[in-house]
C-alpha cells in the first residue's frame, strides 16, 4: 500500500528491542587538543557544574581548558593502552559480554555502548538503531549509583535525541543498581579473590568520585547510596566495623565537596599506624584515570611516602558475574518485550508478511 509516495513496507520490517549502556567517556587520545575538547564537553554540562552559565563558561573557556587540558593529557599518556582509553576498552569489553549473556537468552536484542561525553555518542548509537527498525529501548547507565551529575545527563541526552524522532520507541530506564544483591555478591567476591593472596587483615577502603556538598543539600541522593553500597559489601565480607571506611575522590575547585577526601584520608590513616590499605572504587562499572591514575599511581606513591603499603583492587570490567549481572538486569527491566523477556518471541518474518498482504487485501 502507498500514500502519497510512501510505501508501508517501509513500516513492515522487524521490530528491535536495544539496550544501550552508557559509560561517562573519554578523549580519543591523550593530548592537550583531544582532552580540550573532551572536557569542553563534559564540563559545560549544566548538571555537572551548577554555576551560571555566563560565569562559568568564561572560568572554563579562559582559564580551566588552557590549564587542565595538558595536565590532563599527561595522565591519560600514563594509563593509555595500545588499544586506547582504558575506559572505553573495558566498556567495549563489557558490553560484549553483556550482549553474549543476552544472546544466551533471546537472540532478537541488540546490545550497544555509547559514551556522554566523546565518542560514540548517544546520539550516533541511536540514530543507527533508527535506521535498523528501533522500536523499544532499555537504557543502562554504567553508573551503580544514581547522580544528577551522572545518571541523569544519560536521560537528558537520550530525551534530546528522541525529541526529534517522529516515530519515537518506547523507552524505559534504569536509574540505579547501588543495592542489588547480584552486584553486591559480584563486588565482595572480587574483593575476597583479591585479597586471598595478602590476607584479609589489611585495611578495606571503598573510594567514590566525589560531588560538591550543596548537591547532597540539593537532594542529590549519591553520598547516602555510596554509604549504603559500602555498608552492604562490607556485611558481605563479615568485616569488622573498624577495618574499613569510605572516602571521595577526584575533588576540584576550592568549595567543599563530599568527605573524607580520600587523598587526605590516606594520610590520616598512616598518622594513625595503618601500614596496609586495600582500596576498591564501586562506584566505577569499569577501569579509569580516576581508578588507575589517580587511585592506583598517586595516591599508591603518597601512602607510600608516609610508610604504608596501598593495593588497589580492579573494578569489575569486563568479569562474568558482572556482565550477567547486567544481563540479568536488562532481562528484568524488559520484562514483556521481545528481545529481553524469552516468553515473549518476536513473530517470524513469513507470519509478519502474511499479516502486511492480509492489510492490503486483494490487488488489481
């Protein structure tokens, strides 16, 4: 059937269910230009700085992009691989594993990554999921705990691109997964393989990115579920309340942000005769400059400096109980679509067709 020019065949090709993981992002290489405009980007979200728009893009424009850019760049060359980011390499891997523990399952889904901030963008993934007949989607931000600053710049980006879609798919979202118990027994797991070798009477340190404190006063719910996630792997482990603590890092600027500062918790705990700290970030899906860099380079070599021994502990990259997690809750969430519920199989493609020709009807 035609109207006008158009043919509804155009409307008869088979439905697709996608779930798009979606992980902060990364410079596509470590240099003062690539990490300019990457930051560009990232830190003039209104989410992520909550300062006037006129105000802080002068700071940004004129003073932190020619400053941060090449410090930054010097970081990113110390944790770059032959692969690139190691951000975006464990995320590709990741979302491999994601998409083969899905297959597993229903074969009809299509399982993407997409980055905030740099590249592949949301908007690029979904626009050649368009393409190819999207018509339900599951977002999954890799970020186990819910922030403004991070969560929610996912769904502004994803609503921006569909703003424009006149056919627009349904959608549904995944906000958090800072309690789920899947998660929390893959964590602990981790820490139990990990520490098996050095012993468990080392001190546990859960580190966070940290966020400024007026965004916790704003209702910003990340500082309670950081504490609740720590807590519930700690019970995990049958830790002693005092063999381990939590703390934020990657602080900027000069106003106060979410403590104890991890840097300077580091050196608390030297003051106070802890020689041994295991340091976990779960609060990273996977390996960064802020878990590898900032965590596992220098503040290793502060602690080290006042006597003490820090052993980070890697995230969850890319391990089985982490990518069929993910899965699992992917499953879940798309509970009643084709793609990611089993019980609900998509008709197969002669069925599909002798439905369009029975809408035809008879032809001349």
């Amino acid at each position: 059937m035609t109207f006008q020019g158009r043919s509804c065949d155009a409307h008869g090709t088979p439905d697709r269910t996608g779930v798009l993981l979606v992980n902060l992002g990364t410079p596509d290489a470590p240099t003062p230009r690539a990490l300019r405009r990457y930051l560009a980007e990232f830190l003039a979200d209104p989410r992520v700085v909550e300062v006037p728009r006129p105000i802080w893009l002068a700071i940004l424009y004129g003073v932190i992009l020619p400053l941060r850019s090449p410090r930054s760049a010097r970081a990113y060359a110390k944790v770059w691989t032959d692969q690139g980011s190691p951000l975006r390499v464990w995320s590709e891997r990741l979302t491999e594993a994601v998409g083969a523990a899905l297959a597993r399952r229903s074969a009809d889904v299509e399982v993407g990554l997409a980055m905030r901030y740099g590249s592949p963008s949301i908007a690029q993934v979904l626009r050649g999921w368009k393409d190819r007949g999207l018509r339900r989607l599951l977002v999954l931000p890799l970020y186990p705990q819910y922030s403004a600053t991070t969560t929610a710049t996912v769904f502004d980006a994803v609503t921006a691109e569909l703003a424009s879609w006149r056919w627009q798919p349904e959608l549904r979202w995944i906000g958090d997964y800072y309690r789920e118990p899947a998660w929390l027994d893959a964590v602990a797991d981790s820490i139990r393989r990990d520490r098996a070798a050095r012993g468990s009477a080392r001190h546990l340190l859960f580190s966070f990115h940290g966020l400024p404190q007026r965004y916790l006063r704003a209702g910003d719910p990340y500082f309670c579920q950081c504490h609740a996630s720590a807590r519930l792997i700690a019970d995990r482990l049958d830790l002693d309340p005092n063999s381990w603590s939590l703390s934020f890092q990657s602080r900027v600027g000069r106003e106060p942000w979410l403590q104890p500062y991890t840097d300077a918790h580091l050196l608390t705990l030297a003051a106070r005769g802890t020689r041994e700290v295991d340091v976990v970030c779960p609060g990273f899906a996977v390996d960064c400059l802020e878990t590898l860099e900032e965590i596992a380079m220098q503040n290793a070599e502060a602690f080290a400096e006042k006597g003490g021994d820090l052993h980070y502990i890697p995230a969850l990259n890319d391990e089985p109980a982490h990518a069929g997690f993910l899965a699992a809750l992917a499953s879940r969430h798309g509970a009643g679509w084709p793609g990611l519920d089993p019980a609900m199989a998509q008709p197969d493609i002669p069925a599909r067709q002798a439905a369009r020709d029975a809408y035809r009807g008879p032809q001349a």
